[in-house]
C-alpha cells in the first residue's frame, strides 16, 4: 500500500512560530521602570502586604494560571481579527492583555481581602 495523505508516517509536522512585536524602549526606560515597579512591591509589602502575604500569593498565583491559561485565546483573537500583521496592532493586543492581568490580579487581591474582613467576628 502507498502512503496517501493521510498515512500518518508520511506527514510533516512542523510547527508555527510566531514573533511578538514591542515598541523599541531604551535600556534606561527599562530599567527604570523596573526599579519603580520592585519599589512599589517593597512598600506595599511594608505597609500591610507583610500581614496578607497568603491573600497576595493566592491573588498573584490565580492570575498567572488564568493568564497563562488565557494567552493562547488573545492570540487566536488577535490571529482571527488580522492584528499581527501589524506591529501596532500586537501592542494594542498585548497592552489589552496586560491590562486584563493587572485588574484580574487587582480583583482577586479584593475578592480576598473583603472576603477575609466579612469572615471576621466583630
């Protein structure tokens, strides 16, 4: 018997990679913002974030499954809508997505935290 098409030892698997496009950010930007962000953490960390440390690592362990969990369906979407084909419409798609994670995760930390005062006695 000839192999056909759908023989499954004549078929060729290859995989797709895609390439994410980002706006050019100088080194110092960077850096910068970075050192910015980690100080935020410290703070809040000091402020408070010391006594809800289970509620901040449910809240940023929940939206980094869900965002792992979630990323393939923007890419399909932006894939589906044409926008990465352009560098612009991959940062709007990716800056949509980081602005998802972050008001998941803000959401979460409340969901907890409100969750947590109403379950005190008064």
């Amino acid at each position: 018997m000839l192999p056909g098409p759908a023989d499954s030892t004549s078929t060729l698997v290859e995989r797709e990679q895609m390439i994410i496009e980002w706006f050019k950010v100088d080194k110092t930007v960077a850096y910068v913002a970075l050192v910015v962000g980690l100080f935020i953490i410290i703070i809040a960390y000091f402020s408070g974030g010391r006594e809800n440390r289970p509620k901040l690592i449910f809240s940023i362990l929940s939206s980094v499954v869900i965002g792992v969990l979630t990323l393939p369906l923007f890419i399909k979407f932006g894939i589906w809508v044409g926008l990465f084909g352009y560098q612009w419409g991959e940062i709007v798609l990716m800056t949509i997505y980081i602005l998802y994670i972050a008001a998941l995760s803000c959401n979460a930390y409340e969901i907890v935290t409100v969750s947590a005062k109403e379950a005190r006695p008064n």
